[in-house]
C-alpha cells in the first residue's frame, strides 16, 4: 500500500464526514485509528513530478501520481472507468477488490504451497 500525505489528508476528511461516521456504524475515533494503522503499514510515496491530467474525474489524479511515483504494481479501485487508461499508460494495473482479492489468495496459496 502506497501513500503520500495529501492523499492520507483527503481519506481522513471523507472518513471522518458525519454522514460516513453515521453510515458504518462506528465512531470517528474508529475511523481515525483505522487511518492511523494503513498509515503504519504504507509505504510513504513523495510526488515529484505530478502528471496532470490524467483521469476524466481530475480528483483521482491524486491516486495516480501516488501511483506513478510509488511506481505501484495496481490500483485497486471499483471505479475502474476513470483510471485504467491513465494507470495502463504507466504500466499500472487497475483492480476491483474482488479482483484484487483473488489474485492475492491466489499468490498466497501458491507460495504455501
């Protein structure tokens, strides 16, 4: 998992939006420890260059240059419209969950194996 500052900023203020506290149940403090832990996992990413424009929805250009900097094997998205030809320029793969769930399990059974 890749991630630079200002991407961490907009997931905290649209984790932490009233009505997505109200719509999952939990409290913010849940939602900002859950934030906390992707930042202790994450791999810190420094955009130097930002190539913009790159996606029909101009908000996703920051995933993108997170991507393209961190130079990410995909990104895992349900929105997969706005970013495949942006992330396939780069080489990036663009996954939904589900996607991105099976190949995983499929790796992790392979290296069990």
């Amino acid at each position: 998992m890749l991630l630079d500052y200002k991407l961490v900023c907009e997931y905290r203020d649209v984790a932490l939006r009233p009505q997505h506290i109200a719509a999952s149940g939990r409290t913010s403090e849940d939602a900002e420890a859950i934030i906390e832990m992707l930042e202790a996992i994450a791999v810190p990413v420094w955009v130097r260059i930002k190539h913009r424009p790159l996606s029909p929805d101009e908000n996703d250009d920051m995933v993108l240059d997170v991507a393209i900097s961190g130079e990410a094997d995909a990104v895992v998205t349900n929105n997969i419209k706005d970013f495949r030809e942006a992330a396939e320029r780069f080489g990036i793969q663009v996954l939904t969950p589900r996607e991105f769930l099976i190949a995983f399990r499929k790796a992790e059974s392979h290296h069990d194996s």
